[in-house]
C-alpha cells in the first residue's frame, strides 16, 4: 500500500518542535521569516491584491516589524485568519504576533494570556444606514434589523447597547465582511455595524458611497492593535518598540523620503537614537542599531502609513481623528527612546 | 493398529503467545490495548501541561454565566442576559428544527424527482437528469451561497412594500410577505388563550396541547368508526355508508375547540423598519432549508431510483395477475420491496443532513455551532470545552437518529425464514 | 380452361403507403415521449415553461459578457455602453485577472508548471488503479508518485522525498526477512525499522547526499499554496492516506478480538458521527492543546491528517461492503488451503473486495472533494476562500456570480467527470458477475 511521506514527516516535525522552546525573537531570526497573522480580507487593513501581495495598514506594521527584525520588509508570511481562528492560531505558536485590527480588552489581554503591544488604531463601533431610511441618530433605530459580523467584540456592545437604550432589534449574524456588504446593499438589514474605521472602508468600496451615511454614535470604545503571546517579553518589546518607532519618527518629522539623509547624523539626539547613529538602543532589544530605520523605511512613519491605506486621499478617506499625533489634538503618542 | 498419536502436553512457552493461534489473538489484544492506553495517556497528559502552560482549566462553568448576545431565532425564551448554556440550547433547537424540514423536504423533493427521473417523458426525464447531476457534482456549499445570494437579491426589501404605490405586494390576498430579510406568515393566535405551562427550562403551550389532544382522539374515534363498519361487513356483506360520520368525527370537534379558543390569524403588518407580527421565517433559514433539501433531495432521487429498478418487472405482473388493484399492488407488492432497498442508504442521508446543517455557519443561521461552537467560544476562549461538548451532542443526534432509523428498518424489512 | 390471366389480380406489389404523418419521425417519437397522456402532456409543458423561463432570464446576462475589465465599476461601464443604459450583463474579467489566484493560490507564477506536472503525473498515476487496460508496470509509479507530487509541489531538495522513501522500503526490507517466521512478527518488525529510519537515519541521509547531490526545487510555502491546487490536494492525499487506514478499520470491525472490534466500530462511529465541520475547527484549534508544547506544524498538514481520518471512516464502511459481498466460499477456501489471515487477505480476500468496492470508493471521494471547501471556514485559501479575499477588495466589490459560477463549473467538471466513471466501472462489474 502505498502510504505518503506527509505522516513521517508529522511525527519528524513533532519531535523537532518539541524540542524548540527558544524565544520568539531567535525563533524569527533562526527562521528567517515573520508569521503575521492578518484578516482574510477587509480594504484598507489587509487583502491581497491580483498579485497575490498583500496590502493594507496591519500588513504594513508586520513588514516594518519583519524589516527590524529581519533586516527585510518582504521575509513575512502572511496567515490569513478568521475571528474564530484568529486566538488559536497566535496561542499555538502558528503565528509569531497578530496584526489583525483586534480589540484590546480586559479578558483578552487577561484570561486569554495576550499582551497587546500597542495601540496603531483608536476605533469605535458605529452604525451605517442608507440615506434614505432618513435616520439622523442610532436612538432611533428600535426595531432595525442590525448586519453584524459574527465572532468579534461588536455583537456584545451590540446588545449592551440596544438593552441600555431599551430598544429592540433583530440581529442578523454574518461569517465575513463581503456578506455583510451584499445584505447590506441589498437592504436585507437596515444597519451595518461595525468598527467605524471598518464602516468607512466598506462605504468606500460601495458604487454609490454617498447613499449611505455613518451615524454620529460612537458606541464602544475599540482600541485597535498588534498582540503577541503573553509570558515572552523580549518578543513583546520587540514588537511594541518597532509600533512606538513608526509613532515618534512622525512625531519627529522622519520620512521614508528624508530617512537617508537624517541616518547620517543630526543634531537631535533623539533622532539620532531612534535612527541607531548613536548606538545602543538596538542592543538592549537584541537587534542591531539600524532596526528602528529599517522599520521606519519599510513604509515610512505611522502617518504615511495612515495615509497611505486609510487616509483621505485613499478610497477610504478616513480622517485621523483621534489617531493624530498627541501634538495635533490626537491620541497617538510615543513613550520617549531614551 | 492405527497409532493415534496424542499431542504431546506442552507446557507453556513464551513463544506460544506468538505462533500459537490460540493466545496469538490475546497477545496482539494486549499489544493493542497497550499501545492504544499509551497513546491516549499521552494525548491527555499533553492537554493537561498544554492548559497549565496556558494557565487555563478545564471547567464548563461557562456554561452557567451570561452569554451578553443575542440571537435572532429562538424557540425558547432567550435574552442576552441568559446564560450560555441557554444559548446552547436554543441552538440546539435551532440545528434539529432545521434538521426536521429539511429531512422531510428533501424526502418529498428526492421521491418526485426520482420517479420523474424514471418517467417516459423525454423532457421531464432530462430535466430530472439535469436537476440531481448538477446538485451532486457541485458542493453543497456553493449552493448554499448561491441560493441565499438569490434570496436577497431576488426578493424586494421591506421598503418597496411602503409608499402609496409601493413597487412590491404581499401575496395571497395580503397574507404572506416576500422579503429579502425572510417571509412572513400570517401566526395562529386566539383571542381566549389558556396560557401556558412552565416546564422550568421552556413554555409549553396549553392551546397547543388541547389541539393535539383533540386530533388525536378524533383519529382514534375515526379507527373504530372504520373498525366496526368493518365487522357489520364481515358480517352482512354490506359496509354501512360513514362518510359523513367519519367527517364529522375528524373535523366536528377541532372546529368547536378552535372557536371556543377563539382562533384567528395575525397578519403581518409593515410598522417602523419591519413587517411586524406573523411568523417570520428568516432569510438563513429558507435559505439553508432550501439548499439542504434540493441537494440532499438528488441524492434521495438517485436512492429511490435505484430502489424502484431493483424490484424486477415480474413483481408487479404477477401482482397484477393474481387480480391485485394497481394500488394494491404498490401498496403490498412493490413499495415493501422497493423500501427494504432504499431505507438504508435514505438514514445516510438523513444523517449527513443532519451533520451538513453546521454549514449553518455560511449564511449566519443561528444554529448549535454558531452559539456554541462560534460565538460561546469565542467570548469565552473556552475551545477544548465548547468543541467536545458541541461534538458531544452532534454525536448523541447522530447516533439517536440511525437507531430509531434502524428500528424501523428492522420493521419493514422483510423477514427471511 | 384457358391460360388467360386473371384480370382482377395484380402481378405487382403495390407500393408500400407512408405512415401517418403522426407514426413518424419527430411528430411519433413526440407523441409517445412526450404527450402520451393529459398527465405526460402537462408535465412536459411545465418542463418547458421552466427550461424557457430560466434561458429568457439567463441567456441576455451571459450575452452581455465583458472579458476585459480591470473593475466591476469600469465592466459595468462598458456593459452600458455596449449594450445599451438598462443592460445587465456578466463581468467574466475578474475571472480573466484573478483565475490564477482561483486557480493556484498564491503559488509563484513561474512554478505554475510545476503544480501542472504534479496534476498530470497524478491523473498518469491513478490511471493503472482506475482502469485495468493500462499497463501494469505504470503500477510502480502510482506507488512512487505521493513522493514525487511532494517534491514538485512543495520543492525543497529531492534528497528529502527520498530519503523518506527509503524508510518504507528499509521497513518492507525488514518485513521481508522475517516474514518466514511470523506475520504478525514481521509487521511489526518492519513498522519499528521504518520508523527507527524516519528519526534517526532520514535525516543526515537526506542532508548528506543533499550535500554530495544538490538537487533541489525553489520550495514553496504551503500558505502560498491555495484555490483549486489546494482543493485537489487536500481531496488526493485525503483519499490516498485514508485508503489504507479504512482497510485496517473495515478489518478491524470485522475481527474476532473483542478489543480490536471495539475500537474500530468507536472510532468509526464517532467520526461518521460528527460533521466535518468540527473535525476542521479540531484541527485549526484544538490539535495544538493534543501535541506536545511548543508543537506547531502546517495548518495544511493537520488539515490532511483531520480529512484522512474523517475519510477512512467512511472508507472502511465502503470496504466492509465490500467485504460483506463477498461469498462465504471464498473466506473457506482461503482457509482449506491453509494460508494464515494476512495471506488470505492479501491473495484471496482483499483483490475482489476492492474491486468490488471501488464504485462506492470513487463516490467517496466525490463526496470528500466537495467537503474540501469547508476549509474556508478555518481561514484556508481555498477557491471559496479566493471569492471572499477578491469580493473584498475595493476593484471587485459586489460581484459574487461570476466568481460562484467558475468555481462551481470547476467542481462539476471534475465530479461528473469522477461520477460518470463510477458508473462505468459498476456496468463492468456488472457484467463481470453474470
């Protein structure tokens, strides 16, 4: 009987892990590859495009970790993952850190055992509705029939806030974003809720964008953002630092045009740090002193990223909002390379 | 003299566990049980590190705590201050209800379809061909999305029922609405309810159970009506004529209980976003219902086919010979037959129903796997319990279901002596 | 009397009359197919209403097609410019820009030869176990070949499939030796040596004469590897693992040994009991709480192993069937003549069970090609997965028939195509019998 090679392999490649148990970082290194874990497909976040490259403001925080880590953007296998999946697959080790615009909460980051690294995304859940249902408000939406995607924080805050408001609604639970969209278009529900920064990127994608209007609640707070496992802090470090580098460069006024030209030496001595003309920092991470240009220079600083994917000149057209820089009246704030 | 040689008495050797058949099969039981208790000692001891790794337990206490969530259709009381393992419940429901109707269409849909596939008609015969090649070729998931894609883009929103001149009508005199959200059916209702009973985990309904009751005796009334028209013709000859008796046995007593309850219809009426009132069967249902069923169904229709060629032709003719009606003959002759060949293969199926309902997952049908296995499991993190339990009780459906088949299958079959 | 011919007889057949213009041609074969009776009468023109009605709804859409687009918004342009404001018409250019994602995945384009080789060399290997006519020696490359597919699709040093191969044929080669002494024996013997090769001697095997030897393909990343490729691989190795796995279950349910049958009918049981839908969440969440810690393999591998043991479950009730056909004779004779279980298996009993059973083998793996879109469900980029991932970008957005059509088309192709062979192979065996 002929038998595949593929069960040998299984019981070879069990042992062989089995054995492993270095830190994620050396993991990385030793693998020469990044496994980052994304969502199946949601504009502006992450989907591949015809070529099979993916694209989107989580895929570029894995290639600016990749390119700190690796000293190359491109060495990241991207690990497409649902809402159901997507815990499993960075628990087991089948990913090294989830990009996957995930909701920081108290029970993810305590009782499921993450350490949310940073905050890229300050979103909230908001409702959708056509113009011409000629609703102003989410209070008056009792009786709406609500679009909602399945496995994710929303259809708590759902719930919590059709209760708190005492209204009705008729929840219709839906696997991904695509059908979301088509029972939505089609006015098989009344509402679309989700996070705002996903509600703007669905509308975009729309034919008639301007038909349907995002309603002004805002009725969650949703702070977005990359994870790792809990109980590897050089890795989480790693990841965390590489975030806050893409936050200071622009607050520093770093730019993938101008990096070149800064990493030859300022006289800002920050710069300099962040930028690794004055060693030291990379050291004490386990990486070497050009990790934060690397990254910085794989899609430049957070706000060309933002702009890039998200911003008003994409398809998607969000503002900033609160994700501006803290010095612009936004959240998004850097703890200090020192 | 014929020597007769007695085997000589060994005594035993380790090596009669090996070449000798008689603790040969002992011995490879043994190896076996060793090998397998091994194995699951260290699938079990590598959960239980696993899960201290993680810092986890295993508990279903979950299961006692508030789910938060909604579900949109539920046959028991639910709200999202209930607790998980109510959720899991009303999914439960949900996943046999929808189980029940597809099974029962699929049988009807699969039964026509294979006797049409049979039929002389040319064009029937094609078309029938068409129908069952095109369904058992393509996977059922793509059916399930194509049909629910139909629906909601087919059917008209509740919107276009609105307006002076809406662009869509209600069907059958204003009764039944045709939405892309679903369709709603006028529900029963009566104005002198006699309310309901509480069984602790649901309500049962006290008008529902006296129309049964009713039914049921009406029936039984009717069988021995028909039992002693039987016995005055054994006796005389002449059956009595009890038509008008028997109607009145079967239909009498419903009609005076449903006035009495004070029976009528709730129409549903378009009020705020909605229709409103009525019974509404939600687009995932129709959607998974109609899949589940025209699929399975050409499969059934293969079974029936097969089931009504392997009773040769000489069945009927002799049937037909000894002076049977054409009735009596499918009756008596050929369908008890044809079903001892078709109600095996026709439990498989109910069973893949049954298990295909998880697909329940692809058009957002609250079923066992989306409370449990989808949502339950993902607020809670809880994944090795929620996956053995839901894998549990589709396991106890599964293996209820093919038993109570089985019994009947022993019923009909034909006893061999 | 006079020789006068009688006048009043004719001395030539008369031309035969045409039929009634009813009896013949199309008007009678009409009549009796199709209008037989007032119930034949109506069901035809039901049929027909229906056959119209669908072609009236379908055929202006399929007419209106544009293969060349870059964007539903720009096709749909191009629709209403070709074919007037109101046209509505099919926009097949996504599948002109996106059939090599539906079709390979990710899968680097200049490998694309690579997965083809893999498929020819594949249909090249199944034909000897599909037909009899094929000649026998190609029998050594159906054996060879999950090695070769292995090293064509996944790359990497051909040194590796090899050395793996070479822990079978060490293992078959320590069977050999002691088969003399006992079966049971030997099995075991050769199970121990072929894995005792696996973990210790496969590896600098394969390392040395990669070393010596470099022969290698680019190797590709089993997340690259996605649409209709994965499918087929899934579904294959699915059915080859799973094939014997199901004899031994099919044997085991069958067996004397109370214990042996036990778990056999458990395990049996306990899959075909369960949708495979948990079996694939098993596999994508729970399999790592199973393994030992820091254990992490291939979300493609685990889906495999899940779908084999899924499929053996069904296999093994196929082949029971099969088992249980055959006429109780041939169990005693193998037994008159003295040959031991296995022998008996091997030469007498298992040769026509097989046979008997490939029809119901065949639809098993229909049935298990068609499941293999259940894995959009944990995250794999199957072709179902490929329409969401392209209904989500912003080009393509609101497009579902196209895309539903060609996969669904695919799957058809190749199903009808497994199908109709079944049914030839069960007229054969037919015949056989009588």
């Amino acid at each position: 009987m002929k038998k595949s090679v593929i069960l040998g392999m299984a019981g070879a490649a069990c042992l062989a892990a089995g054995m492993a148990t270095a830190g994620t970082l050396d993991e990385v290194k030793q693998r020469g590859e990044l496994n980052c874990g994304v969502t199946t497909g949601l504009a502006g976040f992450a989907a591949p495009d015809a070529n099979g490259v993916w694209q989107g403001f989580d895929v570029d925080y894995c290639r600016a970790v990749a390119a700190a880590v690796l000293g190359d953007p491109t060495k990241v296998k991207f690990v497409p993952t649902t809402g159901q999946t997507r815990f499993t697959a960075l628990a087991s080790g089948e990913v090294d850190m989830l990009a996957r615009n995930t909701t920081w909460t108290f029970s993810r980051d305590v009782d499921l055992k993450f350490t949310f690294v940073a905050i890229n995304y300050y979103d909230g859940q908001g409702f959708m509705v056509p113009k011409a249902l000629g609703v102003s408000s989410a209070k008056e939406l009792d009786g709406a029939t609500v679009c909602i995607q399945t496995g994710t924080t929303t259809e708590l805050n759902l719930a919590d806030y059709f209760k708190a408001n005492n209204m009705k609604y008729d929840p219709v639970p839906i696997e991904t974003n695509a059908e979301g969209q088509q029972q939505f278009l089609a006015g098989a529900c009344d509402v679309y809720t989700t996070d705002r920064s996903g509600l703007a990127a669905t509308r975009a994608t729309f034919a008639k964008p301007d038909d349907y209007v995002v309603l002004p609640e805002v009725i969650s707070k949703e702070p977005l953002g990359p994870l790792v496992r809990q109980g590897d802090d050089q890795w989480a470090d790693v990841v965390r630092w590489v975030a806050n580098s893409l936050v200071e460069a622009e607050d520093l006024g770093i730019t993938s045009a101008n990096i070149e030209e800064l990493s030859k030496g300022t006289n800002n001595p920050e710069i300099n740090r962040i930028l690794g003309t004055d060693g030291g920092l990379g050291k004490m991470l386990g990486l070497d002193d050009a990790w934060a240009k690397r990254a910085i220079a794989a899609n430049g600083n957070y706000g060309e990223i933002f702009a890039a994917n998200l911003g008003e000149s994409t398809p998607i057209g969000l503002a900033r909002g609160l994700n501006a820089l803290w010095t612009h009246g936004g959240l998004q704030y850097s703890p200090p390379f020192r | 003299m014929a020597d007769i040689t007695i085997p000589p008495k060994d005594s035993f050797r380790l090596s009669m566990l090996i070449y000798d058949t008689r603790y040969r099969s002992l011995t490879i039981q043994v190896v076996f049980m060793f090998l397998l208790m091994a194995g699951a000692t260290w699938l079990v001891n590598n959960t239980i590190y696993n899960l201290h790794v993680l810092g986890k337990d295993f508990s279903y206490s979950f299961l006692w705590s508030r789910a938060g969530y909604d579900i949109n259709q539920r046959f028991i009381a639910y709200n999202s201050d209930s607790t998980h393992g109510r959720a899991m419940l009303v999914g439960l429901l949900n996943t046999l209800f929808i189980a029940f109707i597809s099974c029962v269409a699929a049988t009807v849909l699969g039964v026509i379809a294979g006797v049409l596939r049979l039929s002389k008609n040319w064009v029937v015969a094609k078309l029938m061909a068409i129908y069952v090649e095109s369904f058992r070729n393509i996977p059922l998931l793509i059916w399930i999305l194509v049909i629910f894609a139909v629906m909601t883009e087919a059917a008209p929103a509740p919107n276009a029922f609105r307006g002076a001149n809406p662009s869509a009508h209600m069907w059958f005199f204003d009764t039944i609405a045709v939405t892309n959200r679903g369709v709603y059916f006028p529900e029963p209702l009566f104005f002198r309810s006699l309310g309901n009973i509480d069984l602790g985990i649901f309500l049962v309904s006290t008008d529902l159970l006296a129309i049964i009751a009713v039914m049921v005796l009406s029936i039984l009334g009717y069988k021995r009506l028909q039992r002693s028209a039987e016995t005055v013709q054994n006796a005389t000859g002449i059956r009595p004529v009890t038509w008008w008796k028997s109607a009145l046995i079967l239909i009498a007593p419903i009609v005076i209980l449903l006035v009495a309850l004070g029976f009528h219809l709730g129409y549903p009426e378009l009020k705020g976003f909605n229709f409103r009132g009525g019974v509404h069967a939600r687009n995932s249902l129709i959607a998974l219902w109609v899949a589940l069923s025209v699929y399975t169904g050409a499969f059934i229709a293969e079974i029936v086919r097969a089931g009504i060629q392997a009773i040769s032709r000489g069945q009927t003719e002799a049937a037909l010979a000894l002076g049977l009606k054409p009735g009596q003959t499918t009756n008596l002759v050929v369908l008890p037959q044809a079903l001892r060949v078709i109600i095996p293969p026709m439990i498989s199926e109910y069973l893949n129903i049954t298990k295909n309902t998880s697909l329940a997952i692809a058009v957002g049908y609250m079923d066992l796997r989306a409370t449990l296995g989808g949502i339950t499991l993902n607020q809670t993190g809880r994944e090795l319990e929620a996956m053995l339990l839901m894998m549990g009780i589709y396991l106890a459906i599964s293996l209820i279901i093919s038993s109570v088949m089985n019994f009947y299958n022993r019923s009909v079959k034909l006893k061999e002596r | 009397m006079t020789d006068q011919p009688l006048q009043y007889v004719r001395t030539e057949m008369l031309e035969a009359k045409a039929p009634p213009s009813f009896q013949i041609g199309p008007l009678r074969w009409a009549r009796e197919n199709l209008f037989s009776g007032w119930l034949n009468s109506l069901l035809t023109l039901v049929s027909l209403y229906v056959i119209l009605t669908l072609l009236a709804g379908v055929a202006p859409w399929f007419g209106h097609t544009v293969w060349n687009a870059g964007s539903l918004s720009e096709c749909r342009k191009i629709i209403h410019s070709d074919f007037g404001p109101n046209a509505d018409g099919a926009c097949f250019a996504v599948i002109h820009e996106r059939w090599n994602q539906l079709l390979y995945g990710f899968y680097p384009v200049e490998g694309y030869w690579r997965a083809n080789l893999a498929l020819v060399g594949m249909l090249l290997a199944i034909a000897p176990i599909l037909f009899s006519q094929v000649p026998r020696k190609l029998l050594w490359l159906s054996a060879l070949y999950p090695f070769l597919g292995f090293w064509l699709i996944w790359g990497g040093s051909l040194w590796f499939p090899i050395s793996a191969l070479l822990g079978f044929v060490v293992g078959g080669i320590a069977f050999r030796l002691m088969v003399e002494k006992s079966t049971v024996l030997a099995a075991a013997a050769g199970f121990v040596v072929a894995w005792l090769w696996w973990f210790f001697a496969a590896g600098p095997v394969d390392e040395g004469l990669s070393a010596v030897l470099p022969i290698a393909l680019e190797s590709v990343q089993s997340r690259d590897v996605g649409g209709f490729l994965l499918s087929i691989i899934i579904g294959i190795s699915g059915i080859t693992l799973s094939l014997p796995l199901g004899v031994l279950l099919a044997l085991g349910r069958q067996s004397n040994m109370f214990f042996i049958r036990t778990v056999s009918v458990g395990f049996i049981e306990f899959i075909r009991g369960v949708p495979l839908i948990t079996l694939l969440f098993t596999a994508s969440l729970l399999l790592n709480y199973f393994l030992p810690p820091g254990t992490n393999f291939d979300l493609i591998l685990r889906v495999v192993i899940m779908v084999t043991l899924f499929a053996a479950a069904y296999m093994a009730e196929v082949i029971r069937g099969g088992l249980a056909a055959l006429p109780r004779g041939q169990y005693e004779a193998a037994d008159a003549l003295g040959l031991d279980y296995w022998m008996a298996q091997r030469l007498i009993i298992m040769p026509q069970a097989l046979k008997i059973s490939i029809p119901g083998i065949v639809n098993t793996f229909i049935g298990l090609f068609k499941d293999t879109t259940l894995v959009v469900f944990i995250g794999l980029l199957d072709p179902i997965g490929f329409i969401n991932a392209i209904r989500a970008t912003s080009d393509w957005n609101g497009i579902y028939w196209e895309l539903y059509i060609f996969v669904g088309a695919l799957f058809f192709v190749f199903c009808y195509g497994m199908s109709k062979y079944s049914m030839y192979l069960e007229r054969k065996l037919q015949t056989d019998h009588h």
